[in-house]
C-alpha cells in the first residue's frame, strides 16, 4: 500500500509538473516572450458557438489592443461612452472592474482604429496601460491607480495621420516606449514603478511626409553575449543602449531613396531571435534579416545583413519566427514562409482573401492567423502548406491571438471568446 502510494503521489506530481510547464501567462502584447509564440499544447483547431467554446463576453466597445493574461485575470483596454477603460476580467468571463483612464475615445480611418488601439502588459503586480492620446498609467490587480500620467503634456502633441498606437515593453523594472511621429522622434525608458523618465533618446532621421511616423512597438533584443533595445520608424530600424539609450547602430534601405514612397510609414514590428534580427517594412517593401552583431550606419553596406527579401513585407501584422522559419502574413492574408537562416521562400499561399490586422501567433504546431472580417485560419507549422482549419467568428478583429492556460482568446470589436479543447 505505501508503495501503490508512493507510485500515485509520484504521478500526480509529474502530472503537476508537465501541466505547469504547459500553462503560460500572456503578459504583453505578443506574449511570454513577445514574439508570438506560445510553448502550450492541446490547443484547438476548430471552434464555433457549439463547439469548443468555453465563453463570450460582451464588451463596452471597439478595440484594436491585444488582452493581457495572468493567473486568472484577464486585462484589456476598450472604447467606453467616449472614452478609453481598462478593464480586468476573469478567466471564467466575469468583469471585476473597470478603470476609464484615457480621457477621451477617437475612431480614425472610418473605424478601423481608435485611442485603445495599445495593448497592456502586467508584471503579475501591476497592469500598466498606455491610450491613443498619451494617457499612460499603472494599476495594482486590484484597480487601484499607482500613477498615472500624460505623455502629450510631457513631450508635446502627437502629429499622426491616424492614432498612436504604439505599445510599451516591459522589462524587469523598466517600460519601453518608443513616440515616434511629425513633432518628434523619441525613444523613452520609464521606472515601472514611479512612471519617471529614466533616459530620452532624440532619434535621427531624414523621412520625411507620412514616413515621420510609426505605428510600430519597440522591441527588446537579449541574447547571452548582448541587450540592446530596437526602435522602429522614421524610414530607419535604430538600437539602442539600455543604460542611456544611446544610439548603437542603425539601418536604412526600407523606404530606398531612389523610389521613395512618401506614405510608407510603418505598423509591423520588428522580431527576433537570437542571431537574427527580422525587421519589416510596409506596403509590399522589403524585409530584412538583420545580425544583432552590427555596428554604425549599416544602410548602404552588406555588413550585418544577414539575407534581404525585396518585395512582400506585410503591412500591419508583425513577423514571426519559430523553429527556423520565418512568417509573414501579409495584409490580403496570404502567407509567405522563409528559411530563416538563409531568406530562401519555403511558399507563399493564399488562407483567407482578407485583409489582416492582427499578428500571427504559433501554438502547439499551429500558426493562427486571424482577419478583420473575423475568419481565423489554422495553418499547420512547417516547411509544408496546410490549412487545417477555418473558424468564423462572425465579429470584426484587429488584435491578435492570445493563448494562455490551455485557452485561446480572440478579442473582437464586440466581444472577447475563449475557446479550449472541450470548450
């Protein structure tokens, strides 16, 4: 008996073990590691309102932000009565409350955008959120205001076409932010804890028009010989020192001076791996792979490329990489898989003939893509084509996928689903 004991503790701490390394928090934007990939498995391929739904929650309005997971909390911003909430949700669908910080709502591009358009991230302490009008601020998990300030007021007007959308980077202590528009192009490190400026980098460029402003997020660089931080707009990808910002390297050559296209502002963020560095353009332009071990101006020399793809960058969802391959999803949806060491094009397929917004995610040997019209195609990962499935949410989506506890949650203009095997 002692022994039959022992065998079922013993499995029931390896069952423990295997379920807790499967279940991950989705603190930010793309995920554990904001890259868009997910180490969890057993996830769906197929959903519907009668099949692997586990709820759908109302919501007070439209947003292009991708939700935040921790525990069993769930953080999103949304349009509210004019203005912009956070809201914290539980993992069962339940509104615990509901903070407006964002002093007024706006819709840009005939709805297509609005002031919640940044997505929040959460340290399992605090959430912190950022609004279209530079309301930024933090919160315990409980709603209640740690800070908050206005990034307008402390660093002047925001000149876009469109809405700022960019999305802060946490980081240990710090939040990353990059404001990158026609009054200004600044990259900014802020103590998490106070909302005070750590340092300002003035960044440098010679864009001009639309090109003066970004859409994209900063994004971190860590590998075990170097850190460094990438900022993205302004027709140039910059890093930066983390101690001071300081400006370490720079490359040019995705808005080519001999063809300049006045209206290519950029949206995609870059992503990385250690090693490569993938940094998208816009509006069919080039993409790059880039080596983290570049130095100075590397616009016009073959040093630290690593491979260029001249033509089919995708527009607004952000690259991903995962087991040697890179992903695009470009806007009308098709997507375009690349070796990742080398550039050479695995395929490029046709999924849904729509335009996308949000950013793949991969999942369980799954890459999910998920269009504006609410058609989410699962393509098998890998060097082969296959669609595996095709779910219609029915509801208009530009955030992407969150996955998070063995669920997978869509966030749409109307509602957020959570979908799981068994529903």
């Amino acid at each position: 008996m002692r022994y039959l004991s022992r065998v079922v503790l013993t499995g029931f701490a390896a069952l423990l073990l295997v379920s807790a390394a499967r279940a991950e928090n989705w603190p930010q934007w793309r995920g554990p590691r904001n890259d868009g990939v997910s180490a969890e498995t057993g996830l769906p391929t197929s959903w519907s309102l009668d099949e692997n739904l586990k709820w759908r929650a109302e919501l007070p309005g439209a947003a292009g932000s991708t939700p935040v997971v921790w525990g069993d909390r769930i953080f999103l911003t949304s349009a509210d009565s004019g203005k912009v909430s956070l809201i914290c949700m539980t993992t069962a669908g339940e509104e615990l409350w509901r903070r407006p910080f964002g002093a007024e709502n706006w819709e840009v591009r005939g709805g297509e955008g609005n002031a919640a358009s940044s997505s929040p991230s959460t340290d399992g302490e605090h959430v912190y959120a950022f609004a279209g009008n530079g309301d930024f601020a933090s919160y315990t998990l409980d709603g209640e205001e740690a800070w908050a300030t206005n990034l307008e007021d402390r660093y002047g007007q925001f000149d876009m076409f469109f809405v700022m959308a960019t999305t802060p980077w946490l980081d240990g202590d710090r939040l990353y932010l990059q404001l990158i528009h026609s009054n200004g192009w600044l990259v900014l490190a802020f103590d998490k804890n106070t909302g005070d400026e750590l340092w300002k980098h003035k960044r440098k460029s010679d864009a001009h028009s639309e090109c003066e402003q970004s859409y994209a997020s900063a994004f971190l660089y860590r590998d075990d010989d170097r850190e460094f931080l990438l900022s993205h707009g302004a027709d140039y990808v910059t890093a930066h020192s983390l101690a001071d910002g300081g400006e370490l390297w720079r490359c040019g050559g995705l808005n080519p001076r001999d063809s300049y296209n006045p209206s290519l502002r950029f949206v995609a963020s870059p992503v990385a791996v250690p090693g490569l560095i993938v940094v998208p353009s816009a509006k069919n332009g080039p993409v790059l792979g880039l080596s983290p071990d570049a130095s100075g101006d590397i616009s016009d020399s073959d040093e630290g490329h690593v491979w260029t793809r001249p033509r089919g960058t995708p527009d607004v969802p952000s690259p991903l990489i995962h087991d040697g391959l890179v992903y695009l999803c470009r806007e009308n949806g098709n997507l375009i898989v690349m070796d990742a060491e080398t550039g050479e094009e695995l395929y490029d397929e046709t999924t849904h003939r729509h335009r996308h917004r949000a950013s793949p995610v991969y999942a369980d040997g799954k890459v999910y893509l998920t269009a504006r019209d609410g058609v989410v195609t699962v393509v098998r990962a890998g060097r082969m084509f296959e669609i595996l499935a095709s779910n219609e949410l029915g509801e208009t989506v530009s955030s992407s996928p969150v996955v998070s506890n063995g669920t997978v949650y869509f966030r749409t203009y109307d509602a957020l689903w959570a979908v799981s095997e068994g529903g």
